[in-house]
C-alpha cells in the first residue's frame, strides 16, 4: 500500500538532526527545502538528485537567511539516508570507498562517490503537484524555521518571479520575440534569472577554456558574462550571454580575445603573457569554444560581431 502524504509530513516533522546546540541543525530540512524548489523550476524532472552546484546554490539561498558561517552540505546529502525516504546511489566502483569511508571532507568528494540521490516514488510524485508539494513544504517551514518563516516565504515567492523570468529569457531565445521581455523592469531579477540561466545552459563550465571548476563547498568558478556588456545594451536575452571562468570573464571584457562567427576563439596580439603553456591564452587560438547543445541558446552571431567590432584589440 503507498505511503500517504500525511505519512511524509510525519516523516518531515521527526527528522533525525543534531540538536546539540539547543536550536536543531537546519542542514537537512534546508535541503529538502532546495530539492522542492528545484522539482518546482522544473530543474529536477526526474527522480535523481544530482550533488550538483546548482543544489548548492539553492541551498546557500536558504541557509545565509539564518547562518552566516559556510555549510557543510556534504553532511545532509550523505545523513538524509538515515531517514528511510532519502536514497543514495553509488558510481560505479565506487561502493568500497563509500563503505569505508566515515566522512566525506568536501562536497566535490561526496560528489565523485555518489552519483545521485533519489526519494521514494510516492514522496516525488507528491512534489510534482503545487497542492501536495505545498504541505510539505510548509511542514518543513513550520517545525524547523518557525521564527524565520517570513523570510523563506519571501525568498520562496522571489525565486518563483525569477523563476517565471528565466523561463520568458529562455522562451524568447527560442522564438525571437524580445518584446515580452522588455516588460521585466526589475532589473535584480531579470539579472539572476539571465545569470541562472546562463550558467545551466553551460553546465557550469567556461566556455573558452572548457574548464568545470567546483569547489570543496559546491560552488562554481563561472559567471554569466554579457557579450554586449548590460551597461551599454540593457540586454539580458540569452543569444547576450555566455560563460567564462572569472580569467576568462575578465580577459574577454578587456577584449584580449573574442569569438568568430563560427564560435572560434580569435586571440590578441597586443598583450603579452608569461607562464606555464597549457594555461597560455594564445593556445586557446582557433579552439571551438564550448556551447549550450540547443542552438537557440547559443551566443548571438550579431553579438559577437560587436564584441569584434568594439572590444577586441586585434
């Protein structure tokens, strides 16, 4: 018989947390409050649960409302198991090493052991719809984050409107109909939403130098950078986007590179460079750079020609 949704509530309501310090440890409610959000974007559409930095950054979203220190969320992608509902799967010869190891030191090391997590079925098919998602959402929220309720129900209802404004940015790249969106007038949010997109459409990888750096903590060394820069273009479409290691980010702005029409990198020749070869920015003349795989979210070619035509210092 499938378990009901008053059992998750349940289930939500008697986490097994650290209650040490008085207050219980928020690490695992504020995960499960990430995995909501996520099934919610649409960003989880299948019952796997990737240790990805995406969580991470959703998870940081809820967490620096009530901590200021970093999180360990290693601990609750692991601990959450305990929990029955919460269900781990190793990589390939991977299970020796998560059978003797105690502690993970990092989240990048949780993430090379364990490919994904999963829920029980009953509990993901409950998160697919707004009603039943809501009640547990609600229940997470109302046993471990009663004082701060307020702020995660702010923080909730501005990650649906960038939410809705990342889905019209990625809708418009596909149509070519840019008149909605100039109807966005929050700027703040129109430039997460443009940022959040840009760094999924890339995997969290630089484009120029095809590098996917996540740290100990789940971040990501990548930004969303404007190929026409925001200031100048108020334009936050996707064909403006791309992205680029904080070097790179900083290299392309300066114009010592730029991208030809059939997405190329053209190097300067007007700066000079010392240092070890394999991370030489003339080496990287003539390499495709890496690109979203649906071509409506690639760089704009009329975008990239500004960047020729303005920036680089050829």
């Amino acid at each position: 018989m499938p378990n009901s949704l008053s059992y998750y509530q349940r289930k939500f309501e008697i986490l097994r947390i650290d209650r040490t310090h008085g207050e219980p440890a928020p690490n695992k409610p504020i995960l499960l409050l990430a995995v909501i959000d996520l099934i919610e974007q649409g960003a989880i559409t299948e019952n796997k649960i990737y240790p990805s930095p995406l969580l991470v950054e959703t998870f940081l979203k809820y967490w620096h409302l009530i901590r200021d220190e970093n999180p360990r969320i290693h601990y609750p992608f692991k601990y959450l198991r305990t929990d029955k509902f919460w269900h781990l799967h190793i990589k390939t010869g991977q299970h020796e090493n998560l059978r003797t190891k105690r502690e993970f030191a990092s989240f990048s090391q949780l993430a090379e052991t364990i490919d994904y997590a999963s829920l029980d079925e009953e509990l993901f098919v409950y998160l697919q719809y707004l009603a039943t998602r809501e009640v547990l959402r609600y229940t997470l929220i109302q046993t471990y984050f009663i004082k701060y309720a307020e702020l995660f129900r702010a923080a909730i209802d501005d990650s649906r409107e960038i939410t809705s404004i990342e889905n019209l940015l990625l809708e418009n790249a596909e149509t070519k109909d840019f008149s909605l969106l100039k109807q966005v007038t929050d700027e703040k949010k129109r430039d997460k939403a443009f940022s959040r997109a840009i760094m999924r459409l890339y995997d969290y990888t630089c484009a120029a130098c095809h590098y996917r750096i996540i740290t100990a903590n789940g971040e990501s060394c990548v930004d969303a950078a404007h190929i026409f820069p925001f200031s100048e273009s108020s334009d936050d479409s996707i064909g403006n986007g791309i992205s680029l290691c904080k070097l790179h980010h900083w290299a392309f702005d300066r114009g010592l590179f730029s991208i030809n029409d059939n997405y190329k990198m053209i190097i300067a020749s007007t700066f000079s460079e010392n240092g070890n070869e394999q991370f030489s920015l003339h080496n990287l003349q003539t390499k495709n750079i890496f690109l979203p795989k649906e071509k409506p979210f690639r760089p704009s070619i009329s975008m990239l020609r500004w960047h020729r035509e303005n920036k680089f210092n050829s």
